[in-house]
C-alpha cells in the first residue's frame, strides 16, 4: 500500500525533524552559556566567592592577581573584565551589552572567529570588535561606525561571525584598558583572573595551592567552571528549564506520531495478517513481517529527517539562536527512531496474533 507507506513515512520524517530541532536547540543554548569560557586559552579561573556563573559576579582586586602569580606551578596570571553596560546606537536608541576585556599581548582570552578586522585593530584606545549576528540589533552596518558605550566614544574596528550570547545582550570586546574606562571601574577592579599553569605542574595541586593563597576566592578549572555555568542557566533558571521541557516534549511528542502512524499501519492490514495465519504461518513469520517493516520505515524515514534537520540546523548560523546538530545526535537519533517503530509495532503485533483466522473467511 505506497499511499499508507507514503504517509507512515511523512509521520515518521516529521517526527525525526521535530526531535532532532528541540534537543538541536536545547544543545545550541547549552553550548551559548559557555562559548567565552571554552574559547579562553586559560587552565584555570579565579573568581569571587559564591560566583554561579560567567556573566554575573563581584570585583576582584590587585591584590589577588599578585597573589595568585607568586603561587609554584602557575605559568601566568592576567586580569579579565566582563561587565553589563549600555550601548547608545548611531541613529538612537540603547542597548545592552557584556563588555570583555582582556590582555592583548598574552594572548590567552579575545574575539575569534573575525571576519572583518584583527585583534592588533583593537590597540586604539576606543576600539571594539563586535559579533556580525547582532549589527542589527545594535545598529550598526558596517566597520568603522561611531557610537557611544556608557557615554563615552567608540568606535567598531572589527566583526566576528557566530559567537552569541545565552542572554539578550550581546558580547562586545574591547582591550583591558579600554574595557576598564568604557565600564568606569577603578583602576585596581575587574572580575577574573584567569591564567596557565607551569609546564609539568600538577594541574590538582596547583588548584588546591591557589585556593588556600586565595581563601576569599573560588579557583575552578577552566572544564569545571564551564560546567557550573552551564548548569546554572540550564537547569537554575527559567531559561534553561523552558528549553529543555521543549526538548522533552518534542521527543514525546515525535514518539507519540511515529507510534500512531506505526500502528494505524498495522491495524489496517489486520486481514492479511488472518491469511497468513489461516495458511499456516508460523508467530515468528509475521513478527518478522512487522518487526522487518518497523525498520525499514525507521530507516527510510530517519534519513530524509536527519537530512532536512541538517539544512535547518546550518540555516540558523545566521541567527541568534542557533540549532546544534552534532553527528552524535544524528547517529543517536536513528537508535530512537528505530526504538519508537519497534516499540510501537510491538504493540500493534498484540492485536495482529489475536486475530481470529476464520474472519478471512467472513465474507
């Protein structure tokens, strides 16, 4: 029956590309709450005590900088900045932003990803380098714009392509110095130490040695604190929660089509599973039948899904909110299709061997 099959298959497809962009989404938000961290050539992290997450922690002072540069095993020690502050676009109107700043000659934290512009650009005492995803919303159009940060000038001296941010406000970087006078921090203020350590150093030991030179401070490896931030907007806030019950339900929601459409399948052939018992066939024969086609259909209908999701998936690099659609998920994708079909032909096979024989016979 090409129609039915036509149909399970459309059921089947819609339900991969609903799957695959919810739990693609969810990853995609995952993966924003801690692209700065992960793109900082740092081993460790030194922030105020009781931080949760990146965006949002108190002042450190000079004084843990040098305390934690006399520490054995620590290679290098710098300063980074990161603060809210507003945004006066050219033609009127403000904005949000996250303002990085870092140390331009280590080498350790910075913009990636630029396609217009270089870091070096960024010497200029009023330089920024901003994300070409958020022109818009910041309103600018192109390289060397004017504006205001705080109320103070400023001007964009590069772009980079896909770095976004979890929350509405968008990533600005900009060099120490200069992140410092745009947010009107003192001169001895900023947010995080970040650093290397030595070659050979014992990365556990030197963690621990930092944290008791540093008891009013919390020291993470770069892994752990990615993971802490992370885990505070996914699964802390209602931001992260929100994305991920869209996740489940949209795997719920996928299991529950395929389960219909698989089953609606089997029922509507209830008369041809009576011929094959009248003539004899074995229980084993027609689980094969449906079993065999639950797999072709899973199989069938995962690639054209997993295809179509793709396309979507790479679609959204062009906006805020991307879609991830790593081939670990493809792959793991096709072991849940072919579970929902299975599962819901397995049900179906319970109404298929209680058929009576005789009713081949009924009319």
């Amino acid at each position: 029956d090409r129609s039915r099959f036509a149909v399970t298959l459309v059921g089947i497809i819609f339900a991969v590309v609903l799957i695959a962009m919810q739990l693609g989404l969810f990853l995609g938000f995952s993966d924003a709450t801690t692209v700065i961290i992960r793109h900082t050539h740092a081993d460790f992290w030194i922030v105020a005590r009781g931080a949760q997450n990146f965006e949002i922690t108190m002042p450190l002072k000079e004084r843990e900088l040098y305390l934690a540069s006399s520490v054995p095993g620590v290679g290098k020690a710098e300063r980074l900045l990161v603060q809210f502050v507003p945004w006066k676009k050219p033609g009127g109107g403000d904005e949000s932003i996250i303002l990085v700043g870092f140390d331009l000659n280590s080498g350790l934290a910075g913009p990636w990803n630029l396609v217009e512009g270089s870091p070096e650009d960024l010497r200029r005492p009023d330089a920024v380098i901003v994300d070409r995803i958020y022109m818009e919303k910041l309103g600018i159009d192109k390289v060397g714009v004017e504006l205001e940060i705080k109320g103070q000038r400023a001007r964009v001296v590069g772009l980079t392509q896909g770095i976004r941010s979890f929350t509405t406000s968008p990533w600005v970087f900009a060099s120490f110095r200069t992140a410092q006078g745009f947010s009107r921090l003192p001169d001895d203020e900023f947010n995080y130490v970040i650093g290397t350590f030595a070659p050979g150093a014992d990365p556990t030991a030197v963690q621990e040695a930092l944290a008791q030179a540093l008891p009013r401070c919390d020291v993470y490896l770069s892994a752990d604190f990615a993971a802490r931030t992370r885990d505070y907007w996914m699964f802390t806030t209602g931001a992260g929660a929100s994305v991920l019950v869209s996740a489940l339900l949209g795997l719920l929601v996928g299991s529950v089509i395929v389960a219909q459409v698989l089953y609606a399948t089997t029922v509507d052939h209830l008369t041809e599973f009576g011929t094959l018992s009248a003539m004899g066939a074995p229980r084993d024969f027609i689980y094969k039948v449906i079993l065999g086609q639950a797999a072709i259909s899973a199989t069938l209908g995962h690639v054209p899904g997993i295809a179509l999701a793709l396309l979507l998936a790479k679609a959204s690099e062009l906006s805020a909110a991307v879609v991830l659609v790593p081939w670990e998920l493809a792959v793991g994708l096709y072991g849940v299709t072919l579970a929902m079909c299975m599962l819901a032909s397995l049900v179906s096979i319970r109404k298929a061997m209680g058929i009576d024989p005789a009713m081949v016979f009924q009319r």
